[in-house]
C-alpha cells in the first residue's frame, strides 16, 4: 500500500509505500458441439512440425528459494521484524480490523514474492526484497498494482504463490513463474500517491486457482457510498510495527464518497481513477482497512474485482485516514486486453499467420507494433480451409481453430506436459458453415467462445468451458448470410467486453458490440465504415500492443493494410491505415 505528504482538510504524511505490501444478427446446425479425438483412420489437418520457442521456466527449487531470500531481505528492510511469527509466542497480526480467512474461501488471491540481491550474492545489505498482493483473474494472469510491478524485473527475480493461506518460505501452495509483466504506461507517483495503479503478471503455466471476475466497465453502482466492500491481505495491521500476517486476513470496509475521499487527501486523490473505503480513527481499533504489504490485493464487491489495493497514510491509521484503491472499472479495457493477449511470441501484441497459396506452407508475421516480421511456421498446410487463432484451454499458448477439408472442426493446441501438438475434433458437418469466429468471452465468465453461420444463416453461440469444451449452443440470431465476412478477436470498443464486425453488400462494415451476455452477446449493428476495396478482412486481437483489437485488410490491389484500433464505436473505430506489405494475394488463408 502506497503512502506521502500531502495537504487536505486533515493534513497528513503520505508516501508510496514500498510493496510489502440486443439486438443480433447472425450459427450452426446441429447440436452442441461434443469433443471426440481425431481416429486414425480420418484425416486431420497438418500440425506445426516444432514445439513453441517459449523461453525456460526456472525449477520448483529455484523459485521456493526466491521465496525464501525475498522473506530474509523483507525482515531485514523493516526492523525490528517485518513478518510476524519468528517468536512462536508472538501473535501474527491481520488486515486492520478483519479476522483470519482461509484460503478456500478467497481462492484467487495471489503472493507475490520479490527479490534481487543487486548482483551481490555475498552481501545481503544492498538487496531488494518485497511482498505483494495480487489476484488471479485467469488462469496465467495475476492483477496487482503498478507500483509492485514498475521498475522490477519480476522474470528474474520474482515469483508468484497460489493456493497458500500462509506466508512462511516453506509453506505448501503452487510456485509460479511471472515471466511477462505489464503495468499501464499512464501509472505515476505523485508524491507517494499512486495514480493508474494497476499491473498484469503473466505465469509461465496456468494454475488451479479460481480466478475472480472482473467487474464490468458499466458495474458504476458497485462503488455507491456505504456499499459493502471486503479487502484481502496479508499487511501490517497495526500502526504500532511493521509486522504483516503470516496468514491471509480479510475486512469488511464501506464504501466512501469522492468528496468525503477528496476532503481527505486534496489533489492527492483522482476521482474516477481511484476509490476509497474504510472506517477511519485515531486508533488501531477504530480502524478497519488496508496498509502495507495489502499492495496489490483486491477490493472485492459483489464477487468481483473493484478495486486493488494502491495507497493511504503512513501507518494507516489517523482520522480521515481512508484506504485507497486502484478504480478497476476506469481499467477494465486494459486489464481485460493483458489477459486476453496470447499470441505467438508472447509479447503483448497479436501476430498473423498467412497460408501461400501455391505452397501450402504456413507463415508466421509476428507484430513489430507497428510492422511484422516473417518466418516460417510449417509446410503442408493444404488441408485446411479456416484457420482462427484463440486460446481455448487460457493456458498462454496459443491454439488453433482449424477447418479441415474433410469439414471437420478440429482444436490444435500445445500440450507443454507432452511437449508436442495435440488435436481434437470438435465437430463433424461443418464444411457448409459461412462463418466460424473465435471472438473471446462473449459471455462474461472468462472462457473464449465461439460462433458460426449456418447455411440458412442462423447465427449461434457456442459457450467455451475454458478446457476447449464448450456448453450446449444457443441461437442469437439470423441473417448471417447478408453479410460476406464476420470477424472478430477482440475488444474493438474499448469497454471490456469482446466484439465483431461484419461486411454487408455494399462494402458498408458494420460494429456489433458486445454486451458480455449470453443471451444476448451483441447490441444492434452500427455502421462504422465503407470498404469496397478489401477481399479480406484479418482480426488477430491487438496487433500494436495499445490494448485496442486492430484489424489487418488486404486489398484487391494486394497491399496488406493494419487499421489500429481506437476504442471508439463509430467511424473512428480504425485510425489511420499504415501499410504492412505488398503481395498478400500470394496468400489464401489468415489466420
């Protein structure tokens, strides 16, 4: 939790803490989509000949000792004692007036561990070692706060614990390996008060842990003055020491005005881009919420993310004294688009495959942001007629949708425990299907669905079970056949929730933006553009990394264009167009 020296009607020091702390169109026919594994009599498409060049996951022993050295340079940073419980006569605080809660009952929350000993293994005086909050929001991706994350090397030096209630090195909870970071560039530290706190860890492999849901952009009435709130954490929870908990705490804290909040703090405090809550004091027991080693953890209402863990006074506790939360609704956009952005060189930004349509060999253009760079996937590829790239299974690597000539639906995925490509047929009689498209989460419970025209264009939903399973499908709508490309992969309005765009006669391109329900996935089409000129329309999520899905379009001439993204839901939808390359229509399939 972060803290510094401000003015205000109760003035108080303040500094950033150091970390411890519908209306549809457009399915198919049939039933649900069921998974068989592909027989050895049937042919299935082509499968990358090599595994992904991921990068080398440190070992279990090396990471438990990360841990360990992190928990030895905290004690060390705050005297007498940062973790509680080295006396086993002495009793471990908690979140500042909460009670002890185990882990099952909060299975998303997350350590985060940090150590670096500044290249001086023989000298303990000059290392750096924290601890942090953070949650589980998908199954490789942690939420925490910025102020945890910026400016450290969390792939060399950090790790990341679920499943654990306690803190002690040598507890039992899964290790996990943050080997991607991401902090939104608008994060800055204004005198110890943290402004657009929030970051993304990225884990090498999934874990078990339950993640929590992240509330939607429009979820405004979860921060009403007096709501209920609860925090979790393992900080200090006295004004007396620097002590944290060796067990997981939570509180139950309201929810308070931006003007009470803003009487408190001044300019310190940024409406929309923060929250507070709390019960405030002069004393340790007239207090209840977070303080230092709380970083990064989760404000929790109404079962979702609402806010992480940021800033507040120095020892937390004063008259006025209010915690202060990152406002994830404001960040919804951001935090949704890093937990959504496998790609082929794990990167933050989407790639593009292209089949050559005279050698049938497969090729991988990896986004430079601004431009790509080619090499080659993997020959053979003639037997497919549809490829999407997704990531049904969330586990960061990404998968492929493929449509086989046979007219099978197939699933092709990495499997890192066998080290090699799997595939499984998810449908049969799906060749006279119109449109197939891997949008995302069309249904708000943070597992990758799918769609698909039929051929009397009924358009439906098919609800991913986040393990490439999907539930029964539904019909959203009809008139598929109207338009002559649909696609999608991605947030094109920069509301949290996954959209598509499809082309009608005309060239007239129309948005149909998400609702994040099932029932009804999409509001009515808007008429965004007018694209005569383009023989394909490619959406591999966001190409440049900004967190907007950006669509590729090649055009009849052969130049291949990228349209970034805006986050806007009229004609600037799409910037300004910049060319990516020239001879596409050597090319007769992207993915």
């Amino acid at each position: 939790m972060h803290i510094r020296t401000t003015g205000g009607r109760h003035a108080r020091r303040i500094r950033l803490a150091v970390p411890a702390a519908a209306v549809t169109v457009l399915a198919l026919v049939g039933t649900a989509l069921t998974m068989s594994t592909s027989q050895a009599g049937e042919p299935a498409p082509s499968l990358p000949t090599a595994a992904p060049e991921r990068p080398v996951a440190p070992g279990e022993s090396e990471l438990r000792e990360r841990v360990a050295d992190s928990a030895v340079a905290d004690r060390k940073a705050l005297p007498p004692a940062k973790f509680a419980g080295d006396d086993p006569g002495t009793a471990a605080p908690m979140v500042i007036g909460g009670t002890q809660t185990s882990i099952s009952g909060a299975p998303w929350m997350a350590q985060l561990w940090y150590h670096d000993d500044q290249g001086t293994p023989g000298d303990e005086t000059d290392d750096t070692g924290f601890f942090c909050g953070g949650v589980v929001i998908a199954p490789t991706k942690i939420a925490t706060a910025a102020h945890c994350v910026k400016g450290f090397d969390w792939n060399a030096n950090g790790v990341v614990v679920t499943g654990s209630t306690s803190t002690e090195p040598n507890s039992t909870g899964t290790v996990s390996w943050p080997y991607r970071q991401w902090n939104t560039p608008l994060y800055k530290d204004v005198q110890g008060a943290a402004d657009n706190d929030v970051a993304v860890l990225t884990l090498f492999d999934p874990v078990a842990a339950k993640p929590l849901p992240v509330m939607a952009n429009t979820d405004t009435g979860l921060y009403a003055p007096g709501t209920q709130a609860k925090v979790y954490g393992w900080g200090r929870t006295t004004s007396t020491n620097d002590d944290i908990s060796t067990t997981l705490r939570s509180a139950t804290l309201p929810i308070v005005s931006d003007a009470t909040c803003r009487g408190s703090y001044g300019s310190s405090f940024v409406a929309g881009h923060m929250v507070c809550a709390g019960k405030t004091g002069a004393t340790d027991a007239e207090t209840v919420g977070a303080c230092n080693g709380d970083s990064g953890g989760p404000l929790v209402i109404g079962g979702k993310l609402a806010g992480i863990v940021s800033w507040g006074v120095l020892d937390c506790v004063g008259e006025g004294a209010y915690s202060v939360f990152a406002k994830v609704s404001t960040y919804v956009p951001a935090i949704k688009a890093r937990a959504y952005d496998t790609n082929m060189n794990w990167d933050h930004r989407a790639d593009l495959m292209a089949r050559n349509a005279s050698n049938k060999t497969m090729y991988q253009f990896n986004s430079t942001g601004t431009g790509m760079s080619k090499a080659t996937y993997s020959s053979g590829w003639g037997d497919i007629n549809v490829l999407l790239q997704t990531d049904l299974n969330r586990d960061d690597n990404q998968d492929l949708l493929v449509r086989g000539t046979d007219g099978n639906l197939y699933w092709q995925w990495y499997s890192s425990a066998a080290d090699a490509w799997q595939t499984k047929r998810l449908a049969t009689g799906w060749g006279t299907r119109k449109q197939i498209l891997a949008p995302g989460d069309l249904t708000s419970d943070g597992h990758p669905d799918i769609l698909s025209t039929d051929s009397s264009g009924g358009f439906w939903l098919y609800p991913g079970k986040g393990d490439g399973t999907f539930a029964a499908r539904t019909k959203i709508g009809g008139g598929g056949l109207n338009f002559s490309m649909v696609r999608g992969s991605g947030d094109f309005t920069n509301d949290g929730k996954a959209d598509i765009i499809a082309r009608g006669s005309g060239g007239k391109l129309y948005l149909f933006k998400g609702t994040g329900k099932a029932s009804a996935p999409f509001a009515a089409k808007v008429l965004v553009r007018t694209w005569d000129v383009a023989t394909a329309l490619v959406t591999t999520g966001d190409f440049t990394g900004d967190g907007h899905a950006d669509i590729v379009v090649r055009v009849k001439s052969g130049e291949l264009y990228l349209y970034p993204g805006t986050g806007k839901s009229d004609s600037g939808i799409f910037g300004a167009r910049k060319l990516l390359g020239t001879g596409a229509n050597n090319y007769n399939l992207f993915g």
